[in-house]
C-alpha cells in the first residue's frame, strides 16, 4: 500500500479480511493488534514470540503505518 509517498509494502487492506482493517501481509493480525501491544509494554521480542508468523520489520511498519495514521488528520482531545 503506497499512499502520498509513503511505501507500506506490508500493510494489505482487504474487505474480506479482518473487515477491511489495516493488516500485516494479507493475515489476520491488524496494525491496531500490534501497535496495542506496543503501547501496552511489550518488547518487539515479546510481540514475535506471541505473534510468530510476524517478522521484525513487520512490527516497525506497523508502528509508522500507524505514526503515518495519526498524521493525516487532527481530532480534537477533550479535556478533564
């Protein structure tokens, strides 16, 4: 998937797959998976041991998929 110069050669999107939601190579692990476990501590170590079929460079796109993701639009934070 390249969009606005960006190459996300592992990131497939397919409707039939996972709902459409943004995953690594055509399987049924979604970036969100992957970048949760990041955000709840897990090591890239940890994730590939829980996720074997997924390799290193698997979770690194997954991260700026996401970074890229976040960039695109702004939404508003409400405050407490």
């Amino acid at each position: 998937m390249s969009r606005a110069g960006n190459n996300f050669s592992r990131i497939t999107q397919k409707p039939d797959v996972m709902g459409g939601k943004a995953c690594i190579r055509g399987m049924r692990v979604t970036v969100g998976m992957v970048v949760g476990q990041v955000g709840a501590g897990h090591s890239f170590d940890e994730i590939l041991a829980d996720y074997p079929c997924l390799e290193r460079e698997d979770v690194l796109q997954a991260l700026h998929y996401a970074a890229w993701r976040a960039k695109e639009r702004e939404v508003p934070l409400t405050t407490a």
